[in-house]
C-alpha cells in the first residue's frame, strides 16, 4: 500500500478552541501554536465545539461535571439550575457514527465537555478525574479511534504513537473506499506486518488466524473486531522500541540475500544518528525491490504518506 501524493489528507476531529477560534464561554480561545502550525500543513481538521453546537452562545455561562445520583452530570458553575447534560450527551451521540470515517480526535484537556481524562468531576468526597460528557460518546461509539488532548501532544513520544495511529486509520479509510473484502483486508494485514508485529507480535499472529479462517461474505462485525483489536495493539510500545523491533525484522529477512559489503553498509545506516528512519527505510526498500523480496518493500513503513514523513520521519 505505497503512499501516495494525491492521496488526501487525513481527517481528524478537533476541538474548536484549540484551532484559534473564539468559542470558550468566556469568549476566548485556546489556540495551540503546534496544532496551527505544523499539524494543520499535514491534516484535514474537523472544527468541532459541543457548547456552541447545542446553542450556549458566546460567551456563556461556564459549566463544569458534578457526580450525582443518576451519574455525572454538567451544570452551571454560578447557576446549578442549568443543566445541559442531554444536550451535549444527544450531540456527541450524533456525531458518533460521523466520527467512525475520521483517522483520529484532538480533544481540549480538563473541558466538561471535551476533555479527555483529566476533566475534574465535582463529588461528595471531592473532585476526581474523568472524560467530558461529549467525549464520552465519541469515545463509546468508536472505541478504535486514534485520540489525544493537546497537553500530551508535548510529550514526543506519546504524540508519535498518536500520528502513527492517524496514518495508519488513513490507509484502513482508503482501504475500505471502495468494496469491502476479505481479500482487501488481508491486503491491509500484510502490507502492516512489521508495524503491527513491531508493538504486538501475538496480536500480529492472532490477527493472522482470524482472518485465515473467515470466509466471504464478511460477517457483520469481522471488521469491527479486527480494527479494534489492531489498534489497542499499536498503543502498546513505544516508537523507539517498534522502530528497532521494525528494523531487527527487517534485517532478518535481507540478512541471507545481501553481499558481505551491503549488509555492512545497511548496518553502518542503522547505527548512523545522522541517517534519518525515513532515508533508512527508503536504503531498505531499494534492497528489497533489488532481490525481490515484494513483501517487504510493500511494508506500510516504507511507504509513508507525505504527511507522515513530515510529522514523523523528517
């Protein structure tokens, strides 16, 4: 599955406040510089604020999460009688099944409605932490997508993991443009069989018997399952450790065929802190086209999107 230029680019779900725009309750913003300035050259933004959205204007009164009885709720900060919980709990649900064709989500940390994990929710015992009501929904309906605030997006590692997942939801989107098959998804598994065996190399064969034993048509819920589960796989390692897991693997497969000298020079690149991963996947690729070996040329991993070569390999 090379990348390629025409393709479009990825669409993410976002939170408005984070893209500049005016929309917090007291009308200002949040505009992340990292977001405007180097994701958006690279990614499509869904501008999405659940507050104006249900009609709460700008600015508003503030709300924040309160626990009570019949679960946690969102109400007025100075006006407990204002309570706009099914409001944004009837939106998010709304925008659920939308959210299944996006290749990922920035959410606003600490925001009742779209934070992520760290909104504080008021209780009788004191204040803990919890997902705001919008995402909530979001999260229920697509337990597979690729999510994120923009507090984690600083943390290099964290963030990389995220945008891999992003590039990779491209290329299952693309795959699942046109008819679904079985022969199609199969194609997605092989073409991701270093990334995949890189972070999770029993998922990796777990993934590998499922699909060898369905049959076509596809059952209802055959790419569900396989998404889901390949995805949760890709969160488990970190980017410094699938990479060197990626390259291992794919040194194995050359190690036979490459000439005392090549094989040499392939491991004076890979130790090289100059050479850049995606000029050594490039050096890999080349080889593998060179003797044939067709399965790992077409490895997703060296065949990067523009995109991600930018956000992730430059």
């Amino acid at each position: 599955m090379p990348g390629s230029h025409a393709e479009q680019p990825p669409a993410l779900g976002i939170s408005s406040c984070l893209l500049g725009e005016d929309v917090r309750y007291d009308g200002g913003n949040k505009g992340d510089a990292y977001v405007i300035e180097t994701l958006s050259q690279h990614l499509r933004f869904i501008s999405i604020c659940p507050e104006t959205a249900v009609g709460m204007g700008v600015p508003r009164p503030p709300i924040q999460l309160v626990s009570r009885e019949q679960g946690v709720r969102a109400v007025g900060v100075h006006l407990p009688e204002l309570d706009v919980t099914a409001d944004l709990v009837n939106f998010g649900k709304s925008k659920g099944y939308a959210a299944g064709t996006l290749c990922g989500y920035i959410f606003k940390s600490r925001s009742p409605s779209c934070g992520l994990q760290d909104t504080p929710v008021l209780t009788e015992k004191g204040t803990s932490a919890g997902s705001g009501i919008y995402t909530r929904q979001i999260l229920a309906a697509c337990p597979y997508l690729p999510v994120i605030d923009e507090s984690s997006l600083a943390d290099p590692g964290t963030r990389d993991n995220f945008l891999e997942r992003v590039f990779v939801m491209a290329r299952w989107h693309r795959l699942l443009s046109g008819p679904h098959s079985l022969e199609h998804m199969r194609a997605f598994h092989d073409a991701h069989e270093l990334q995949l065996s890189a972070h999770h190399a029993d998922m990796h064969h777990k993934l590998s018997r499922f699909l060898n034993v369905l049959r076509e048509p596809l059952p209802g819920d055959a790419e569900f399952a396989y998404l889901d589960s390949f995805m949760s796989a890709l969160e488990k390692a970190d980017h410094k450790n699938s990479r060197s897991r990626i390259l291992s693997m794919a040194l194995a497969r050359l190690g036979g065929l490459l000439g005392r000298n090549e094989y040499q020079e392939l491991q004076n690149a890979a130790a090289a802190e100059a050479v850049s991963w995606n000029d050594l996947m490039l050096h890999i690729k080349s080889l593998a086209q060179r003797y044939g070996l067709e399965s790992l040329s077409s490895q997703s991993c060296m065949n990067p999107s523009p995109g991600e070569t930018a956000l992730r390999f430059s």
